[in-house]
C-alpha cells in the first residue's frame, strides 16, 4: 500500500494477511487501538501513532519500521523473526 496525500487511517481496526504487508506513506499512519499483523512487516511512514494499538508479525522474515515520529504509548510491537530494525528520530513508548 501506498499514499502520496493525506493519512493512513487503522484506527479500531484489524488489518491482517498471512503474507507480507508493506505500508509506505509520506504522512502519518494512525492505528490507535488498531491491530496491523502480518507474516512479514515492512513500514515507511513519515509517522506512526500506534497508541494503544499492536503492530504484530507472525513469519519468521525481518521486521523494518522506518519513521520519523514513533508514539507507541501503551501500544505493542511484536515480532516472531530474529531481527527488528526500527529506524525512528522520535519515540515515544511509555507503557508500551
């Protein structure tokens, strides 16, 4: 998926594939309260809000999150594979 204008909405809602999900946006990704799963997880965003949310990926392949903000207040990431690049300038992750 990708988005050249306005944000990607997840918010309350369950994205999910047992194969590979890539989310490149030059916006926000909102998924407050949302679930993003996938077998294998490659997002590019200009921000990630996953307040309360969960960012989960079941394979067993890398996991990359590229963002300049990253509030996971409250929220979940969780990966099976051996390797989670996150590549953030901002993160937030107070009980998260």
């Amino acid at each position: 998926m990708t988005a050249t204008t306005g944000d990607v909405s997840t918010n309350k809602a369950v994205v999910t594939t047992p194969g590979t999900l890539s989310i490149t946006s030059n916006v926000t990704l909102h998924n407050t309260e949302g679930t993003v799963q996938a077998g294998q997880l490659d997002l590019h965003v200009a921000n990630l809000d996953n307040a309360k949310g969960a960012i989960l990926q079941t394979g067993t392949g890398d996991t990359r999150i590229v963002t300049g903000s990253l509030d996971n207040t409250a929220g979940r990431i969780a990966v099976n594979s051996n390797d989670l690049n996150i590549d953030a300038a901002t993160l937030a992750n107070r009980d998260g």
